[in-house]
C-alpha cells in the first residue's frame, strides 16, 4: 500500500518546471502559469538552500502542476 506523499525535492520540482516550460503556451518572453507557480517554490528553495519542500507548504495550483507533470497526467 502506498503512503500518503508529504515532500518534493528539488529535482522533482526541476523536472516538473521542464515539463510545463515545454506543454505549456506563453509569449516568448514569459513563461506559462503552472511554471510560473513552480518557479516560485522552486526559488525559495535555492535561497533557503532547502533540498525539499513538504507538501503541506504548497498552494493548491503546486501540487497539482507537480502531480500532472511528474505522472505525465493528460492536460485538461
């Protein structure tokens, strides 16, 4: 039986902003909202020099960029 997931480490959240940098449209100088909401966790991170981040510490719109991205869900 699987248990509940309550991190993300930095890879995953890498990996995860690759993912929508790639999926999602947005002008050429900008990137798209479901990358943007993971850049912005993904910064903290580097600045607080934190490995991962508790899924408790997520928006709503984090944890589901993450969960669709690294289970390569289908878009809506």
């Amino acid at each position: 039986m699987n248990a509940a997931r309550t991190e993300y480490n930095i890879e995953e959240i890498g990996h995860a902003i690759n993912y929508w940098l790639a999926h999602e449209q947005a002008d050429p100088l900008s990137i798209g909202p479901n990358a943007r909401a993971l850049a912005d966790i993904y910064g903290v991170m580097l600045y607080q020099r934190r490995g991962a981040v508790a899924v408790v510490q997520l928006t709503a719109k984090q944890a589901e960029a993450l969960t669709i991205a690294l289970h390569q869900l289908p878009l809506l």
